[in-house]
C-alpha cells in the first residue's frame, strides 16, 4: 500500500467509535447466558452471534427491540452475576403486549422460548426481580 491509499484508510479508522472492553462481571453474565443457550443447543438450537450486555439493578428492567420470523422458535437466554438473585425474562409485540412463552427461570438465569404468529418487531424485558445490582447478559438462540 502506499501513503495515499494509506493515509484515508488511517483517518477512517481513526473516526470509528472505540468500545470498551467489556468489564469482567459482563464476561461472567455472559459465560453464564452462554451455559443456559447451551441446553436448547442439544434441542437443535443454533445461538445468534452477539448479546446484550449492561448493569441491572431490582426493579429495574431492560427492553430490548429484536427482529424476529414467523416459523423460527427462539429462546432468550439471560443471566447475571452473583449479586443478582433472580431474573425473568418476558416476550412483548410491538405494542407492548405481552405474549405467551415458554418461560424458565432459576436463580439469577432465566430464558423465554417463543415462536412468533407474525414475522415482525418484538421486545424481550430481562428484569431483576430479587437481589444486588449486576452485571447482565441477553442472547438468543433460533431454529
């Protein structure tokens, strides 16, 4: 390469937004999202690249706006860290209403499997309902 391709190539790069390393209570919410994804694995489910990390206190809920396909199943797998006591994970439609699921919950993991009537925009809250504030993580798996 030389410097005049070079250069540009620098000064794009150079504008990117950088992102934080994640913390290591997120790498450890994470880990844990991960084992409980890795049961619905054994039922054919193949795991979404990336997830949705953060903090998470009681009381406190987390939206997240997702895509989904009519005919796919998913599971949403959650989890936090130690501090946390319980979580639940819910399905909404893109009116806020909450949908049937499969719901699973232990500890500070929980998971909602859904299949959706309607290709379209749906919301999964992830909620604190017991403990400290923590680190949490958010993945899905579909098939």
């Amino acid at each position: 390469m030389n410097a005049r391709t070079l250069f540009p190539l620098l000064l794009a790069m150079a504008a990117l937004p950088l992102q934080a390393a994640p913390s290591d209570e997120e790498v450890e919410a994470r880990k844990r999202a991960l084992l409980l994804a890795g049961a619905f694995s054994n039922d054919g489910f193949k795991i979404r690249d990336g997830n949705w990390v953060g903090d998470i206190k009681p009381g406190q809920a987390r939206i997240i706006q997702v895509n989904l396909y009519a005919g796919n199943e998913y599971w949403f797998s959650a989890a936090a860290t130690d501090p946390a006591k319980k979580l639940t994970v819910s399905v909404y439609d893109e009116k806020g209403a909450p949908l049937p699921f499969e719901p699973y919950q232990e500890a500070a993991t929980a998971a909602a499997g859904f299949s959706p009537k309607a290709s379209g925009t749906y919301f999964v809250k992830v909620e604190e309902v017991e403990g400290e504030p923590a680190a949490f993580c958010l993945l899905y798996s579909y098939k």
